[in-house]
C-alpha cells in the first residue's frame, strides 16, 4: 500500500483499504441522503466517517482548520467550500483554528514573523468562500490564542503519554518538545467547540488526518466530554495525476493566487486521458476517469451535471479533443479563481469579525 | 552527597561542592558590598549566582515564581521578602509567573479546578508581601495567559530537544507530554521580561532550580536575547533540623496560615540545639547554630543585631535556656505571621493592579 501519514502521502492510495485498517466507516447511501447537494459529497469526495450519523440532525460545530503554508490549493479551497455548504444546509458552527505555531515548529527555517504572515495570509483564503460570521470563529495561535484553548491544551497533554505520540506519530528524541507537545493543542483545537458550547464536533478532514481524530476520542472520553466525529475525504487529484494536489509541489498545485496565465499554462501541461495522436483519439477515445481536467470539473468546476455528461461521453468516444477539453477547464478556473481572487480582497475588512 | 534535583531535595546538602558541580559563583565582597543591607544576603541565604555582576547597576527585573501548592510556609515568605527588598533597593521589575498548569500536569490527582484555587490562594500570600503594583506584573497561567508569553514559549521549545530534557530532568516516555514540554513554558517565563522591556531577567531561586536556569541561558543564546542571571539561595532549615523546610512535609514547615497556637504547638517541637538537661545546659552551654529557633530569629525574625548577638552568646554559655529561646521564637514568630495574615486579607482588592 501507499504511505500514509499525517505527514506524508506517498503513490496510489486504496481508499477503502485505508478506512478498514483506521476502524472509521463509509458514508452509506442512509447517511448520504441527510447530506443530499452537498457536492463533494455526492461526488465521493468526501467518503468516510466516524460518528457523523450520531452528529447530523442535532446541534454540533464544524471544526476545519489549517497549518499555515506558503500557498492554498484549489484543493484546500474545495474542503473549505464544503464546509461552507454544511454551514448553509445545518446552519452549525464553524471552528477555524490556525495553528501557526505548529508549522513553525515543525519547520525549522521557518521564522515566527514568516509563520504569523502565512496563517494572516491563508485566513484571507478561507474567508473569502463566505462563512457567516455570527457562526464562524478563527482562533490564530500565535494572535488571539484564547485563555480557554490554552487551558484546554493543558487538559489534554496530560492525558497523553510520550510513548503514546512516539508510536501515533514517530516522534523521536531529536525533535523539539514543541513537536512532541503538538497533539494536544491539536486535539484542544478539536474539542474547544465541545468545551466551550457542549456540542459535538465534526472535523471536516483528509483521510490522512484521522489519527489524530482518533486520539482525540481517546482524549475526549477521559475528559468526559463528548467524542468528535469525523468526516473524512479523499485528495484531489495532482495536476500531475498524482493522487494528492499537494502545495509543497509545485508541479501538482493550482495556487489560489495563481494569474490567469499561470492557470493556462499548468493546465495545458496537467495529465491527459487523451490518445497519443488526433487519429487514435478520434478512433479509440479518450479516458474521462483519468483526466485530470475532466476530474476537476467532475469535482468542483462544472455546476450543470447534463454538461458533464456531455462531456464524459464525448470524450470517451473520441468526440472531444483533449485540447478542447483543456480550453473548457482552463476557462472555468480561471472565473473560479478570478472571483476567489476578488472576494480575497473584500474580506480584508471584516477579518476582525470572526476572530475569537 | 545529598539528591538535588528541581524535584527531589535530599539529606544534607554541601552548597559550595553543588555550586562547583553546577558551574556557578558564590557571591564574593565585592558583589555583596552592592547588595548591602539586603538580609538573606547579609545572612549569606542568598550566596551564590550567575552574572548577577553583570546585571546590578543595570535596569533589570526579577523573576521568581512559584508552582503553586497546598500551603505557603515561612520560608517561602521570606524569598519573596528578599525580593521586595531588592524592588525597594533597585527599583527592580518583579515578574510573578504563576505556573499552576506545571503542578496540575505534574500532579496526576490534582484537579484544574484545584490547580487554580491553589494558584489564587499563593497568590494572596505572595502580594502581601508588599510589591509596588506599577512595577511588579503577575501571570496566573490557567487564569491570565500572555500571548506573547505563549508565542515564546513555543520559540522557547522549537530549541529544546526531548533528549535533552530527558538527560536535564529525567522525564520518561510514560510522562505526559505537558511534562515534556513544560521547561518550554518555565524558560519563557524566565525571558518574558526580556522579550517584554529589553532588560536583563535575574532569577531568584532556590539552588535546586538553578539547571532551569542553565537551560534558559542556553536557549537565550540561541533566541538571540540577552542571557538571564540567577540569584541562589540555601533552604531555610526545617522545624525537624533537615536541611529544607518543604511544604510537601508539615513536620518540617510553618504554614502562613498557621493559628497563633498552631506556631506554639510546632516551635515547642522544633529542633533544639541545647542539652539533655537543664544542669548540663547551665554548665555546658547550648549550640545556637544547629538550633531552629536561633536560626529563624537569625535569618528573618529578629531585626535587633545586639539582641541577636546576646542570644546567641546566652544561649552558648548556658544562661539561655531552650524554653525561654522557644518562648521567644514563638512571640516574634506570631507577631510576624499575624501581620501577614492581616495584610494577607487587605491585598484581596488589590489583585487586578498586579495582573498582566
């Protein structure tokens, strides 16, 4: 199988394997229809789960953070655009938490003024998908830590042996503490909704994610409060088709700041389920299921379904060239992005509304 | 020789054998002629440091804090009396942190709840010690956290390693996490003033705590801040004769809150230096310098130099006898705790002028 770690993700990954070997579930057709038009859902995106059947239908809060990096995906706009969907189905609260300290301590050039400038950075990002902000709070380590989530932080290591975060996470005598003390301020991060409004929460993560969540239902239950669920997705294809876009690679990444040329460019260059020649792919067609553009739009580009079925059958029978294909995808990124890029803007006044 | 560690203090100690081992200076005329008139340093309590000769003469602050416990004894009141005469004499800023998450994480069966109330409680102790409010600052960690007290604690432990604080501290992989990272914690602490004012942190300490020191001078260094210095103390005797009184042992402690009778009840009982009986005394004299009684009228009760000396020359020659020096010990003793249990209760007014 592929490696996979909160902190790497290596070659192909059997979802489904995964799930099994973590002990958290998929999301059955039951489950799927309380979440019915929320897309990444219905588009598999978002796949597993722990306890969301428990959780939907009552009162709980989303909790969907980030470590600050140098840039946002299109990937990490999808996950943050799905929490805004859930918002706007269940009206529930949503927790951001950003924890800059963890990239600054897990990064060793990385100084603390570069650390704060991304998280401010990154919070430009994620709020301009929309939140509301009477339900949304953003919580910036190293700028509002709040008195409660510090205490919590301190609840929670105490639960937490060194021999435990040496086996979930590998952590050696050569790190820092900071790394080694890291997992219970990410688990306070989980279950300050919990502590501070006594509802459950539900974060909203990467597959690779879910030891953590797993170790903050450990912790939650010695804290007597109630554990969090999950709710797990998949990685967005790499512009590469890797199977993880990925904002440390370049070559697999759409970066939210990219210019309109920026995203023709990596688009003309991004994997093809097209034929090697005009000839062969007007005879033999093309593959649909491994292209990245056609995934893009599947995914998170095209809003008219009968379009994409269009599309999907036109390129499987050799119909629709794999330029042409590229043309379309370019064009509905780049007015995704160009309208990202304007509301980024917008939202620079009204951060101080959703910090704690 | 005896066990010194931050957390274990054992049988006798040899205090200049311990500064050697550590690496730092007694304090020698020339520093002490500086620090004239400051009592436990006339007394030779306080007699060893680290740069402390390159910090007097200078704008600097004090740092000494406290993990919050059960009781407060007499020996503590004393370190914090040193440390208002040295506002007094220097104009110092007194930095208080008060690391009631360090005793709860430590303390598997201590309760956050306890934790704080603990912390509230000393507190009171500490303030009516006398402090100038505009220039003395406390920080109750569980109660009002610092951000850039929490920012430096994590630039503290990004460069600390948990080997090296396996080797400092002997902290083990069934120690909770919190454990691991707190010198993280105590070393911001120890720099907050710096990072804060730009001025140098003298930390007044007892010796058993001086490898913190050590660690925070080396994290210094690399944070690029000016090194912190110390000022070491002995222990103050306990009533049983050891070498420490310790608030963990109510045999060897007088507790601020003591009744009048309880401080009779336990003097009665303390450590004497005289004879077997009252003729043997009278022909041989007693020892004033392993007597309790003599020793506490000595570093911080007595304030009449004459006096003292005629006890002491009494009480060698046999004139004084033990009862009467008990008698004695205890009147000065009653009249000093009762003052502080007085200006103990007024001071609960005062608190918010002193938090960060």
């Amino acid at each position: 199988m592929a490696k996979l770690t909160p902190y790497e993700v290596e070659g192909e990954v059997d979802y489904n394997k995964v799930i099994k070997q973590f002990g958290a579930s998929l999301i059955d057709n039951k489950l799927k229809s309380k979440l019915n038009g929320i897309r990444l859902v219905d588009k598999n995106v978002f796949f597993a789960h722990r306890d969301l059947d428990k959780i939907i239908g009552k009162d709980f809060a989303i909790v969907s953070g980030r470590g600050p990096s140098a840039k946002i995906t299109l990937a990490h706009l999808q996950l943050f655009k799905f929490v805004k969907e859930m918002q706007d189905k269940f009206g529930c609260r949503v927790f951001i938490p950003l924890s800059d300290d963890e990239k600054f301590l897990f990064k060793s050039k990385l100084s603390f003024e570069e650390s704060k400038k991304l998280a401010y950075e990154n919070l430009l990002d994620i709020l301009a998908v929309g939140f509301d902000p009477k339900k949304t709070e953003v919580i910036i380590d190293f700028e509002n830590m709040d008195q409660e989530l510090y205490n919590l932080s301190m609840k929670c290591g105490k639960t937490i042996t060194n021999n435990t975060v040496r086996s979930a996470f590998g952590f050696t005598g050569d790190k820092n503490i900071g790394i080694n003390f890291y997992p219970a301020m990410q688990i306070a991060h989980i279950l300050y909704p919990t502590v501070k409004y006594g509802i459950p929460s539900l974060v909203a993560v990467g597959v690779d994610q879910d030891v953590f969540i797993k170790l903050a239902r450990d912790v939650a239950y010695k804290l007597k409060l109630t554990k969090p669920g999950d709710i797990l997705s998949k990685f967005l294809p790499g512009l590469d088709g890797g199977s993880k876009m990925s904002s440390s690679n370049p070559y697999s990444a759409i970066y939210t700041d990219d210019s309109m040329k920026d995203i023709e460019k990596k688009l003309k260059k991004a994997f093809s389920g097209g034929r090697e020649t005009l000839e062969e792919h007007r005879k033999k067609g093309g593959n649909p299921d491994i292209d990245v553009c056609y995934q893009y739009l599947n995914l998170f580009l095209e809003d008219d379904e009968e379009k994409l079925k269009e599309i999907y059958d036109d390129y499987k029978s050799g119909k629709l060239l794999t330029g042409d294909l590229k043309k379309y995808t370019i064009k509905k990124t780049q007015e995704c992005l160009k309208e990202h890029q304007e509301n980024r803007e917008k939202v620079k006044k009204s951060i101080s509304k959703f910090l704690v």
